[in-house]
C-alpha cells in the first residue's frame, strides 16, 4: 500500500522554466491539496481539489496551477518559475470528513536558479 | 496573516523529560485541532488531534492540553525518548482547510 506518492523528489530548475509535479494517491481519497514548506512558515496551502474536476485556490496560488483530470491523480504546475518558488512541496489527501486526517507524500525537494 | 502562532521554534529535552509545545489561535471558528509530526525527508503524520469541547486528551505519552476560553493548546510528551525527535506542528481546521502553525523542532538528548 503506497499510500501518496510524489515524483519527481528532487528537481533543479533555472528561473522561467516549467514542470510539473505529481501527485497519485491509492485510498480512495476525495480531497486532495498542495502545500509548500518553507523554512520558520509552517506548511501553505497552494490549491486544494474537493473531487475530480474540481480545483479551488489556497492560500498563497499564485505562480501556480494544478489539475485533477482523474480521482486518484493530482498535478501541480509551475508555468514561468521564480527563485521565490524554491521550497520543499507536499501533496495531501483525505476522505470528505474533515476531521479525517491528511495523509502525505514524502515531498518534492524543488530548486529554482 | 499567521493565525495559529506556536512556541518554541526549538526545544531541546533530555531523555525522560516532559516535551511541552504551545500554541494559540485567534479564529473561534476553528472546530478541530490536530498535532502533526513530521521526521527529516518525510512528510508530515497525524499524531493526536482535539475537539474544543474537550479539555483534553491522552494517547500513550502524548496529551493534549485545550483551554478554550484564553484560545490556547499544547502538547505534552511524557518520558521523552530520542526517537520522538521531529518537528512538531499544530494546527486547525476550518472550513476543510488546515491552518498551521510554523513548527517546533524537538530534540531529545540522550
């Protein structure tokens, strides 16, 4: 049982180039969410999905975009990255409850150049 | 804008020792509060979480402490053992959305 993966775990990236990570999930999860971490900051929500086909923004969306064409799938992008966009990223699911847990990959480690 | 603020952003504890990490919110409209922890290259795991009608609540070494009325919540690690070393967030729940905390990093001392 995998659980969340993410791919690729570490990414060099020089500044206005694109990519775009992923994130695949095999519980059965309805909710999905992409966060970052940053040093002293806790973890920030970019965007978050409540189903497939559906995407909402979080706290901090900007730079970024995402896609949930499929349930156990979800896809963040970055179209142009910046310097400021270096940061560890972690995808999350859970069940509709939200006094269900989040469950977590292991993270991206992303460096913009 | 940081709405759940916690302390300290370190703490070292000698083996044995009582962990205690704070924090404390400013939104009423918060209905659940969550402890994360999170080990190097690893990504965070729920570790204990607390409804505000309950003052608190134990499981094994790890209770949480929930004073509704000054917006304030901690965690207490009893016996602390090197391999509870990690970095430890708070957070809570409105809305489906998870707000956090920045995170203490707890290093216990053999």
């Amino acid at each position: 049982n995998a659980g969340v993966t993410q791919t690729p775990k570490f990414r060099v990236l020089k500044t206005g180039q694109s990519m775009t990570l992923l994130c695949a999930q095999d519980m059965n999860h309805e909710y999905m969410y992409w966060y970052r971490q940053d040093p002293g900051m806790g973890l920030r929500l970019i965007h978050y999905s409540v189903g497939e086909g559906t995407t909402a923004k979080g706290e901090v969306p900007d730079g970024y975009n995402v896609s949930r064409l499929k349930k156990q799938n979800f896809l963040l992008g970055l179209e142009s990255a910046a310097p400021s966009q270096t940061s560890v990223y972690f995808c999350a699911s859970s069940y509709v409850d939200s006094y269900q847990p989040q469950h977590f990959g292991d993270g991206t480690r992303l460096s913009i150049l | 804008q940081q709405q759940v603020k916690q302390s300290p952003q370190s703490l070292i504890v000698q083996k044995g020792g009582i962990s205690i990490i704070n924090c404390a919110y400013e939104n009423t409209a918060f209905d659940y509060f969550p402890w994360y922890q999170q080990f190097p290259g690893k990504g965070p795991a729920l570790l204990i979480a607390i409804r505000p009608d309950v003052s608190e609540k134990k499981e094994g070494r790890f209770t949480i402490s929930f004073n509704k009325s000054a917006k304030q919540f901690s965690l207490h690690i009893m016996d602390s053992q090197p391999g509870d070393s990690a970095t430890y967030f708070c957070a809570a729940i409105s809305n489906y959305q998870l707000i956090w905390g920045a995170g203490t990093k707890l290093i216990i001392k053999p």
